[in-house]
C-alpha cells in the first residue's frame, strides 16, 4: 500500500512538473511571438488532452476515480491555460499596434485625400504633411528605416501621385505582412 501510495505521489510531481514546465516556456515563447509560441502550443495541448483522457480512461478500468481526480482537473485547467497564453499572450503588443495604426489610417485618410487634392500628389514622404496638414507625425506611423534589423514597429511608406500606401507586420511570423492603400481605403495582404 505504501508503493502505491508513493508511486501516486511521484507521478503527481511529474506531471505537475511538466505542466508548470511547459505552461512557463509557453509564456516565455509567447513573448517572442506567435509563430514561437505554436511550436509549443500544440504539445501542450496534447499532453494537457491526453493527460485528461487517459486519466478517464484508467478511473474508469481501475475503479479509482478518487486517484485519477486530480489529473483529470489538471488537464481540464491546463487545456484553458495553454488557449489563453496562447491565443491572447503572444503578439499582444503587435496586434495593439496594428489596432492603433488602422484607427490611424482612418483618421488621416481625409488630410492625405486634401492634400492630393491640393498638390495633384500624395505626399512622396510622411514629412511632407508636417506643419501645414498635421502638426506631428504620430509615432505609429514613424518608421526608422537606419535601423540595422527589422522590427515589430517597422512601417514603410510609399507615396506617389496615384496612392499613398503602408506596409507592415501584423504579427511576428513568415508572411504576415499588410498593406493599407488610402486611395482605395482598403486592406490588404503581401503573397
């Protein structure tokens, strides 16, 4: 009785252990993006599903569900855990960003259309509305292109007299660029 006991204990720690394991590299990975964060997403996932069915399973065959009650918990917390880190952790910074610049295009769209208007151009660079049609350049848009490696909050900006287009990321993974055109007022992806 004490083997089973002990033998209870020690997978206890174990999978507590790899729960609080991978739950934290989750987190860490999360802060790196998206993309890092699946790699660890998905095992999680099926180790916290696995954890709950086999825990049902052997309750079940062995007649213990007092045994087995705490793991069955375990991964019906951990599943929950994992989709939030997951779902609402990774890029959160990113994805407030393009909330901000989005609301940023909507709002300037209409001095940018006065400017074409009066100038028969967009403008060839963002410095060109300053002072005359805005007083500052917002810091979302401003993208400093000396910048030896790329980041999150690179934007670039093409302007010429048929449109005034953004670029940028929405998210730190391959492919995951988007474009606004002011002209067409649309959204749209790199391929």
């Amino acid at each position: 009785m004490e083997d089973l006991k002990n033998k209870s204990k020690g997978e206890e720690i174990v999978i507590i252990s790899i729960s609080i394991i991978g739950l934290g590299v989750l987190l860490l990975a999360s802060s790196q993006g998206s993309f890092a964060a699946a790699f660890f997403a998905l095992p999680l996932l099926l180790f916290f599903g696995s954890l709950v069915l086999s825990s049902i399973i052997m309750a079940i065959l062995k007649k213990d569900f007092k045994r087995y009650f705490r793991f069955i918990i375990a991964g019906f917390l951990g599943i929950p855990l994992t989709i939030f880190i997951f779902g609402f952790l990774a890029d959160h910074d990113i994805r407030a960003l393009t909330k901000e610049r989005r609301q940023l295009f909507h709002d300037l769209r209409p001095i940018f259309l006065k400017y074409k208007q009066e100038n028969n151009t967009f403008p060839i660079k963002l410095d060109d509305l300053v002072p005359k049609y805005i007083l500052e350049i917002p810091p979302a848009l401003i993208c400093d292109i000396e910048v030896s490696e790329p980041s999150i909050k690179t934007i670039m900006y093409f302007g010429d007299e048929k449109d005034a287009v953004f670029s940028y990321d929405t998210l730190r993974a391959p492919d995951s660029s988007e474009w606004y055109s002011i002209a067409e007022n649309r959204y749209g992806h790199d391929e």
